[in-house]
C-alpha cells in the first residue's frame, strides 16, 4: 500500500515538473502575442463585415456594425486563428463587450486593442 503511495506522489512530481518545464520552454512574449493577435482578429472582423466588399456571410446585409455579427465575427476568427492565438482570444473575450461597443462606434483597430489593454499605449 505504501509503494502505491511513492509511486502515485513520484508520478505528480514528474507531470508537475514536465508541465512547468514545459511552459518554460515554450512561452513567448504575451505583450506581443496579445497586441498581434488583437489587432489581427479585429482587423478580420472588420473587413469580413464591410459591406461593400464581402467576403463572409455573417448576414451582414443590413449593418456592417451589428454587435451581433461583430461578437459572431470575432468567435469565428478566433476559432479558425493559429494556436499561438489561443490566450489572447480568451483574453479578449473576457471583455468582449467592450471591444465591440469600441468596433461599433469606429474606433481604430489600433486604439480599440490600446484601450482595452492588449497594446502598449
């Protein structure tokens, strides 16, 4: 019964070490990766909702500044994004809210990512 036990505890030793030794390893700069993919999900959902060039069909037939089809816009994007993009989007959908109500009144790609704390101001 005790041998279960150090073998149970080495096993959490080891998965704990891996995983930590892993997100060493791996980990990028998050200010970058935060503003890149801020600006890149936010830059598609704008022109995939530009109604005088469509290049999707979010039913954007009667507004291209729906908050609707922008949160729906920026799921999509986020969803189909590369996996570097997985932290940022979680990031931005905590707050999505006020990304769009910043995209909805026209705010620059670049001054909606500064305001809601993905960029460097």
């Amino acid at each position: 019964m005790k041998l279960n036990k150090y073998i149970f505890l080495i096993f959490i030793i080891w998965v704990f070490t891996f995983t930590i030794s892993k997100k060493v390893l791996f980990q990028g700069n998050p200010i970058v990766e935060n503003c890149v993919a801020c600006k890149f999900i936010w830059e598609n959902v704008e022109e995939a909702l530009d109604s005088s060039k469509p290049k999707f069909n979010f039913g954007n037939t009667y507004s291209d500044r729906n908050p609707i089809l922008a949160a729906q816009a920026f799921q999509y994007f986020c969803r189909i994004s590369p996996d570097i993009f997985y932290e940022p989007c979680n990031r931005m959908y905590e707050k999505l809210f006020f990304f769009t109500q910043d995209f909805l009144n026209r705010t620059s790609i670049e001054e909606i990512c500064k305001r809601n704390e993905m960029c460097p101001s």
